[in-house]
C-alpha cells in the first residue's frame, strides 16, 4: 500500500458532542479540503501559510454541510509530518459523517486504524517506541500511566536505547577496522577495556529490566485482593475504597461468596481490587467453593490486603492467612478500630510478618495510612518522570532482556579469550535487538500489528 496517498478519518469518538473533527493528510491533503472549503472572501486555501485556522462552510456540491474552522499545517511540521488539514465541526454524529464522506468523494481514502500515527513513524517524526506511547496515553488508566506514557512519548525511553546503542556501534566499529587494517589498528590488551565497556552495558540494561517491574503495575494496575474470615469488614472497606455501596454488607457470616472486582485508583496508582469470601472451614458447597476461589486469588495478586477483625479473637483461621501472607507482599489491616480492642497488633504484626495498620472501615479512618502504605510498597520516593525511564511495554522487555543475553555471551567470549571476531557477532545482535525497540530493522507484519490496536482517526 502507497503511504503518500490521502487519507481522512473521524478523530473524535462517535456521539454528540461539543466538536467533531475530521482530519485529512498526505501529499494532497490541501487540494482534497479546498475541493469542499468554502472562505469568506474567497481566498484559496491551496495559497494559504502553514499553521494557520481557517472559518468557512464545507459544501458538498452546492449544499451547505456544516458551519466549521479548518486547521491547516503543512508537512513536514505536523502530526504525521505530511501535509495535514483538520475540520473541526459541531459534534453531531451525522454531520460529522457527513462531512468525512464529502472529503472522500473529493479524492481522500478512508484511512485505517492507526494509519495517521504510523504515517508518523515511517516518516521518522517518531520512532516505534513513540508510537507505541501515543495509544498508550489514550489508554492510561492513572496519573502515573499518564505520566509514564506521556515521558515515553517525549522520547525518554528512546534517547536511553539510542545512547546504549551508541556505545555498542562504537566498539563493533573498531574490531571491524581494527581486523581489516592490523597493521595499524592493535587489538592488544583490547578485550580488558572492551569488559568495562561491556559490564556498562549490562548495569544500564537491568536497570531498565528492573524498571519494567513497577512499569507493569503503572500500565496495568495492581491486582489486589482482599483477604479475612468473615465479618472482619471486607466488603466494608471495599465499600470505602469503591466510594459505593458495591459489596453487601450484614452480620450474617459467609455473606461474600463470589468473587467482587473494581477497579480503584489512589496516591496516582490503579488497583484492581477483588473482594473474596471469608476464609473459614465451613459445610457450606457454595461458601467452600468461594473459599477457595479466594485463595487462588491470593496466589496470583499483586498486593494481598489483610482484614482482621479487631474486636475478636483471633482463630485458626487468622492464622492460616498469617502464615500464607508472610512471604507475599501485603497490608495488614487492624479493623474495627472504633470497638474496644482484643487483639494486639504487635501479634498480628510478628505472626504475619508485616506492619499493621489500624483501620475503621465503618468510620472511614486510617485510609489514608493504607494508601501511603501500598504506595510504598510498589515504589520507592517520588517518581520523576522528567529524568527516569520506565519500562511498560511487554515487546520492549523481550527485546532488553535478548540484548542483556548477547552482552553476557561477549562478557563470556573475553574471559575465554576467544578471538575478536566473536565479540562481534554478539555485541551486533545486541545492537539489533535494541533496534527492535525503536523499530529499526522491524518486520512489516510487527508494524502493522501495534498500529492494528489504534482507533481510527489516530
């Protein structure tokens, strides 16, 4: 397919709204829109300067359309880095259709999901990594989402790749040179100052592998689960996170039987919460399956939250999620705060093997304290997005944990004085799998199926 035809698509979602805009590029986009823009006075669009907003009637045929502003940017300063013009519109979903179909009659071909940022791409204004954070900002779910994607985008996680490669093209420069002219290019005492360079290399590549821990839970969320016997206040705190009434609340034991998710956001960060059933024994078929799917829950979360009821006793039960917690990172939460207590945190808190928070989730008091807690526990200060890279992309992972792998086969070939060649072949495949990222030496099909995953318009 020709990536200098025009394209045209809606770029606002589909529904009534303040605006609607129809945004058309490529090497004819200018001709395509003053084929249907009408302006006062005149004047001929195809003359106009870059960068300048138009307001005028797009007609189809001699029909009035719509009253609009035209945006007009020539290449290469533009989103796609063609020749684009937007049409912003009243936001009515027939108007706003209406006005696409004109400017495809008038030449434009629809264009397909993604196409205007991958126009983007295969005209260099970004890279692949860059793309790939355009959807990811439209699908951020929280501040730090945001803020992650939005660094990507600006060229954070470009600029670390681009200098590692930097270092890596460097060094297969100079064994090349240095095995086709010998006689002026030693290699001696090379593969000592080749390690450092090396074991550099690998330091920055882990860091950005271990990035990609609290990169998941950015992107992704933190998949959390609830744990306690019954009426320890489960589905009351779920109920405070929430900000609704979600979970039912009463006396009776065993109330909670399935399993409850919502998806919360605080302190910036996404948790996706899963309110289970209370952990006992119990005779019960159904409350004994919704124990156990509880526990199977807990075994794959993120962050299990621990309720105990603090005016009980604590039982076998208490000390059965005790036990199962204490290696797995957790909150622990002292409940009921509001009654005379019976337990002693400081039981809890060395049973369990973490820090206990007290709470009352009738109240609504301590949350705070929760909040700050779980915070913590996924990352370490403030996250300065402005000067540190986060990995979020699950593609980007592969391609640095193959590149950490083709550094650490060069770090072997040095320390089993292999010949110079060898060192080569490694640091060249490392050098690649880098490339992978920012979409150098990229198959097709991979291209076409991130910018398969973008809505149209974008």
């Amino acid at each position: 397919m020709e990536y200098t035809d025009t394209i045209a698509a809606i770029a606002t979602a589909m529904g009534n709204s303040g605006i609607g805009i129809v945004r058309i590029s490529g090497e004819n986009a200018v001709e395509v829109a003053e084929k249907v823009f009408r302006e006062p006075g005149k004047k001929k669009l195809s003359e106009a300067e870059s960068h300048t907003i138009h307001y005028g009637y797009v007609y189809d045929g001699d029909e009035a359309v719509d009253e609009v502003l035209l945006m007009l940017m020539r290449g290469p300063r533009s989103y796609t880095a063609e020749d684009t013009v937007e049409i912003d519109c009243h936001g009515g979903m027939l108007v706003t259709r209406r006005i696409l179909e004109t400017v495809l009659k008038a030449g434009a071909r629809l264009a397909e999901p993604g196409e205007f940022t991958k126009r983007a791409f295969l005209n260099g204004r970004i890279d692949l990594s860059q793309a790939e954070a355009v959807i990811d900002v439209i699908n951020a779910k929280n501040e730090y989402a945001l803020q992650s994607s939005v660094s990507q985008l600006r060229g954070s996680v470009s600029k670390e790749i681009h200098e590692i490669r930097e270092q890596i093209i460097y060094e297969i420069a100079f064994i090349e040179s240095a095995l086709d002219d010998p006689e002026h290019i030693s290699l001696d005492g090379y593969g000592e100052k080749l390690l450092k360079v090396v074991l550099s290399v690998k330091k920055k590549l882990e860091k950005l592998i271990r990035s990609s821990s609290n990169g998941r839970v950015v992107s992704e969320g933190v998949k959390t689960v609830i744990l306690g016997k019954p009426n320890a206040g489960k589905s009351s705190l779920m109920n405070v996170l929430v900000g609704e009434d979600r979970a039912i609340v009463t006396d009776v034991a065993g109330t909670t039987r399935d399993i409850l998710e919502e998806h919360i956001y605080l302190q910036g960060i996404s948790l996706n919460v899963v309110d289970t059933a209370g952990i006992r024994d119990t005779e019960d078929v159904v409350e004994k399956i919704g124990v156990s799917r509880a526990m199977e829950e807990a075994k794959k979360a993120d962050l299990i939250i621990y309720v105990v009821d603090g005016s009980r006793e604590l039982d076998e039960n208490d000390y059965q999620i005790m036990d199962f917690i204490k290696e797995r990172k957790s909150v622990v939460l002292l409940n009921k705060s509001d009654l005379e207590p019976v337990v002693s945190a400081d039981e809890v808190e060395k049973r369990s093997g973490h820090k206990v928070i007290g709470i009352s989730a009738k109240e609504e008091t301590g949350i705070d304290l929760l909040e700050e807690e779980i915070k913590s526990l996924f990352y370490e200060g403030e996250i300065d997005f402005n000067d540190q890279v986060m990995i979020t992309n699950v593609r980007h992972v592969k391609a640095l944990k193959d590149a950490f792998e083709s550094m650490s086969m060069v770090e072997n070939s040095i320390e089993n004085g292999m010949p110079e060649d060898f060192y080569s072949i490694d640091l060249m495949d490392a050098y690649e799998k880098l490339g992978l990222i920012v979409g150098e030496s990229v198959e097709d099909d991979l291209v076409n199926e991130i910018f398969s995953k973008f809505c149209m318009g974008k």
